[in-house]
C-alpha cells in the first residue's frame, strides 16, 4: 500500500493528534481554501505574502495582529512543529558552553538542541507517580527546593525551560515558578505544546495560559492543541530578557527557506477561527462536553485519570490489570485510535470535534475489553531513579560527538551513553548522552521497557 492511499483510511473513531480530527474541526475558512484545485495554493514566498522573518507581507500583518492582541512583544509562525520553535528559542536563550536548567521531562528537541549546540543540560527531577507512571506538575515549593541545591556560581545558568500542560494535560501554576526565576533574572521558555487552547478560553476554568504569566518565550503546537495542520506552530516573546536578534538570527538558522504556504495559512487561520465568536462558543461548547464525558465516565466507574486538560481522556488500563499497550492494541483493532499508550495508561485526544459518540463506543469497548483480556497482578512501574539535581556524567555535545558503539542494552552496566533513548509518544527522554548507565537508570529502562514493543532488545550506542 502507498503513503497517499493509507492516508484515506477508514477508522471509526481518530482520537489522536492532530486535533483538528481528520479535518473535521478545521477552520472552515481554510477548508474553503482547501477545495481549490489540488496545489493552486502552494505558492512560494512572494513579496505580498513575505515570510515570518520579513517586516512586512500578509505573514507579518498576521503576526502583529496576533501579537497586539495578546500582549506579547512579538510571534513566529512556525512549520517545524514546536520542536523547531523551541529549538530556535533554546538557541536564541544560551550559547554553546552556557547551561540551561530544565525538568526531567523535557522533550526530545530540547536534548537534541543541546547536543547539537553543546549547551549543558542541568536536569531537575520532577515528582513521579508510580501510580500512573506519568510526572507530576511541579509546585513553587518544590522549584525553590531546587534553587536552593543548585550552585549558580559552579554554573553559568543562562535560563530555564518548564512544561506545562504535559502531554496528558497536568497543568502547573505557573507564575510563581516564573518569579523564582525571574528573581535570579533567568529568562523561562515555556513548552505550552499541549496548551495552545488556553489563551481562548479563560473564562472556562482552564490553566492559566503561559502567556498570560510572565513567560519570555512560549511554543505551542497547533497542531496539537488548536486546530492547525500537522507541523504547524507558534512562537510568542515577551520582556526584555530575551534578545530579539538572537532570536530572530536562531529562527532564520532553523528554518527552511521554502515554508510551506499552506502550513503558514494553517498557522493564521487555526488561530483566526479561535478569535472568530461564532467558532469560539462551538469550540467552547466542546470543552464543556469533553468535561461531561469525563463526568459521566467515572459515575459508570470507569478508571480514568484526571488532568487540567479535559480533551485528554487518561484511561488508566493499569487499574484492571491492563497495560496501555495491549489496550491500545484491542481499541486499535475495533476501529477506536489512541495516541499515547503507556504501561499503566492509555491516553485519548478528543480534539475539537464533536464527540457525543464517543461515550458509548468507549463504554461498550471498554466493557469488553475487560471481558476479553488476561489480567495481570504484577503491573509496577519502578519509582524514577533521578537525584533532586543531575546532569550527564560528560558534556551532552562531547558525548553526542563521541565515538561509540552499538551494544545491546542488556550489555550496557555502568557504560556512558551516547545515545538518546527516548520513547515516542511521548518523547521524554529516558536516558540523554553523556549519563551514565547505573543499575537504578539501567533497572528502571529496562521496567520502562516492559510492554513497550519499540524498546525490546534493543541497541544502544556507548562510548
Ligand atoms: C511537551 C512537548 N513539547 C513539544 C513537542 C513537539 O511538538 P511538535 O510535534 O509540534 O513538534 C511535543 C510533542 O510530542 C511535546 O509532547
């Protein structure tokens, strides 16, 4: 089978990213754009259109629309996803040799950044339930915790990077996080990826938006949490501990220098359709649904998590004895699609369609399910092994840039490693370059590995 005829595949219910549902909540005016002849919109950068980095053009007006309109100083479009955004604003936030503090749950282009730019990583453990399997949103005391271990004269900290929401929706409060930080005149990046949503939506008791607090820098991806195409994301500034030509300079290194004109008008019309008042009451409409949803599946005792995200349903399959994997196997083969099994979890996105048929599909396929699978009393995810503050055995560029060689992990006790090790969804690295395999990280890949078919037996590259 093609790409192109896969792509057109049936399924009964699409509960993954991106969002928009397979095209059933794009905005309506870029689906209108859509129904042209195939391809008459793929233009190149002509001068009225420009590009995100020109002062003037359609792409600018839009930018500084946007950028009025919710206080930031300025955005970026962006049509590498967040990680390219976030890698542009990690580059524009610390030079080669300077280091930039971090939760250990960062995503995989923050290490891959590092790694390429030998910008040092310091990692700060983030609580973690052994319950879920899933990190915690971090509190303001256990930040200042954290400052008070770190030694800021040892090293150059040139900014800190905080996630929130997770990729299952755990929301932080962020502005007393911001002010620790700013207290020491960091400059904070917020990977907001899964929150883009927030900022239309305050009124609905919702996290507060990242950019609403004192963030410098905010990524969110919207294609996972509004309703942009694939690839399509956005990059807000605020403040003055950022350097605009830093900036501008790391997004111009990054980029392509063909952006795609459909991607940049998904970028202005998923964020335009949210300003609309007609599309906001539908979409809102929907958030409150998807608070029902959830409502109603745990009166039917349904194990579900609860998370500040309400279009992330967290199914915790671990509760019946199930692991997220082989339940996203059984959803998959009745035609209901996931997006993020884990060991004692199984996460579902809504999006921004209307699901009033979700509920009893889930239902009747969860029932049976239960009805169906081997039980297992032995499902246990190891506590993780992080100290408070840690950072790899050897500079992440040194080690990228190591020779290594490819063992099986089963092999790798006590070796350095020169790999990334990472499972994706949700690309939260488990093990960066240059850390050393010890028997608590070794203990704890290998229980991360269980059910997880993308990481049995495999090979790793040490130095
Ligand atoms: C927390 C987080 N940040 C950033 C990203 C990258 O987003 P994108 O797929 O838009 O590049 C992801 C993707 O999974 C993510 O989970």
């Amino acid at each position: 089978m093609s790409i192109s005829s896969f792509l057109t595949k049936k399924f009964l219910k699409s509960l993954f990213f991106p969002a928009h549902n397979r095209g059933a909540a794009l905005p309506k005016k870029f689906v209108k754009l859509l129904k042209n002849p195939p391809g008459y919109w793929d233009l190149p950068e002509l001068p009225e259109i420009g590009s995100t980095l020109c002062q003037s053009g359609l792409i600018a007006n839009s930018q500084r629309e946007f950028s009025e309109k919710f206080g930031a100083k300025g955005c970026y479009f962006g049509v590498n996803g967040a990680s390219g955004l976030i890698q542009s604003a990690i580059i524009a936030m610390a030079n080669p040799g300077e280091t930039i503090l971090m939760p250990r749950n960062v995503h995989i282009s923050v290490i891959k950044t590092c790694a390429m730019q030998n910008i040092n990583p310091i990692f700060f453990d983030v609580e973690f339930s052994k319950e879920t399997g899933h990190y915690k949103p971090i509190t303001k005391i256990w930040l200042e915790n954290v400052f008070k271990k770190l030694d800021f004269d040892k090293n150059k900290i040139v900014g800190v990077i905080l996630v929130s929401p997770s990729y299952h929706g755990y929301a932080e409060d962020l502005d007393p996080l911001i002010d620790i930080c700013h207290q020491k005149n960091l400059p904070v990046l917020v990977d907001e990826a899964h929150g883009s949503y927030f900022l239309f939506c305050k009124n609905l008791n919702l996290p507060k938006p990242a950019l609403s607090s004192n963030a410098d820098l905010v990524v969110n991806s919207l294609h996972k949490s509004l309703n942009g195409l694939t690839q399509t994301a956005i990059l807000w500034y605020k403040g003055n501990r950022i350097n605009e030509r830093n900036l501008i300079k790391s997004i111009d290194l990054l980029q392509t220098t063909s952006p795609s004109s459909l991607l940049l008008s998904s970028c202005e019309e998923s964020i335009k359709d949210w300003l609309n008042k007609k599309s906001l009451s539908k979409y809102q409409k929907r958030i409150l649904e998807a608070k029902n949803i959830y409502k109603k599946l745990i009166e039917k005792n349904i194990p579900l998590i609860e998370t500040q995200d309400p279009l992330k349903i967290v199914l915790n399959t671990s509760k019946a004895g199930i692991d997220g994997f082989t339940a996203d196997n059984f959803f998959y083969r009745n035609g209901l699609i996931a997006e993020l099994p884990e060991m004692m979890t199984l996460t579902f996105c809504l999006g921004f369609a209307d699901q009033k048929d979700f509920l009893n599909l889930f239902e009747k396929l969860w029932n049976k399910l239960l009805l169906n699978s081997k039980k297992s009393n032995s499902l246990e995810v190891l506590q993780s092994p992080f100290e408070l503050i840690q950072a790899p055995e050897i500079e992440i560029g040194i080690a990228w840039r190591s020779e290594t060689r490819s063992i099986p992990f089963s092999q790798s006790l006590n070796k350095i490693s020169g790999d990334i090790i990472c499972p994706y969804p949700p690309g939260i690295p488990l093990l960066v370059p240059g850390e050393k395999i010890d028997i608590d990280r070794f203990n704890w890949i290998n229980n991360q590995s269980l059910c997880n078919k993308d990481l049995v037996n495999f090979n790793i590259r040490v130095i």
